[in-house]
C-alpha cells in the first residue's frame, strides 16, 4: 500500500474529551490486534497555576479496566508553566506487548484543577508500507 492515505492506515482509536478538574482521566483499552504501533497525543491547555501533568501507558490481558490486570508500559512526566499549554506524546510498537497483553490504554493524570485536558489515541496499521 505505498499510495495509502494516511486515513487507510492510521485511524482514531480513542479520545478522552476536554475536561476540567484534577485526576485521573482515562482511554478505553484498544486491542492491538488491529495496529501495530500506538501513539497517544495529551494537550493541556492553559495552566491558570504552574503545574504537571503524567501519562501513563497500560499493556493488559482484558478489554476493559474494571477487569483489566494493568501493566505499566511507559511513564512521561510534562511540565507546565502558568499561562501556558503543552502537549505530551507517547509511541508504542504492539510488537513491545508482553504475548499475554494484547490490550493498551492511557490514564493521566494532573495537578491544575482549573485548566482543560484532552487526549487522542491513534492505532496505526503500517505493516504493510514495505
């Protein structure tokens, strides 16, 4: 597929829409069956104090978190000053999974109870780009 549109290979996975308040927000886990690699994009919009925000990336054996035995994969750690924004991105290969974890999802977490969060999740099938 070397003519692909980047819409044939690469699909939104999953969102977590913009909220406002501090803790934990989360994806739903995408089955890796149908990607081979992961990347999630976080934006924090504008802190009103200087704060952080974490991602997390989980690997598990179940389809939802409420049975999901979670894995920690990868942890980025973003800072941000006061009046300003960032964006934290995080790139998994399904080929990194442990064999009995097909699943990933995201949980973030921040400090600013004021400022807006939102995140993408994009699963992309370039196994076949030669």
């Amino acid at each position: 597929m070397p003519n692909a549109k980047i819409t044939e290979i690469n699909t939104i996975s999953e969102a977590i829409y913009p909220q406002v308040s501090a803790g934990i927000s989360s994806s739903v886990l995408v089955d890796m069956r149908d990607f081979s690699r992961y990347c999630a994009v976080v934006q924090h919009g504008t802190a009103t104090t200087a704060s952080t925000f974490v991602v997390k990336v989980y690997e598990s054996s179940a389809s939802t978190w409420a049975g999901a035995v979670a894995t920690l994969l990868s942890t980025t750690t973003v800072s941000v000053a006061t009046a300003s924004t960032a964006v934290a991105k995080v790139d998994v290969k399904a080929a990194d999974l442990a064999s009995a974890n097909r699943y990933l999802g995201v949980y973030v977490t921040k400090t600013d109870t004021a400022s807006s969060l939102s995140a993408v999740t994009i699963g992309s099938d370039d196994r076949y780009l030669g």
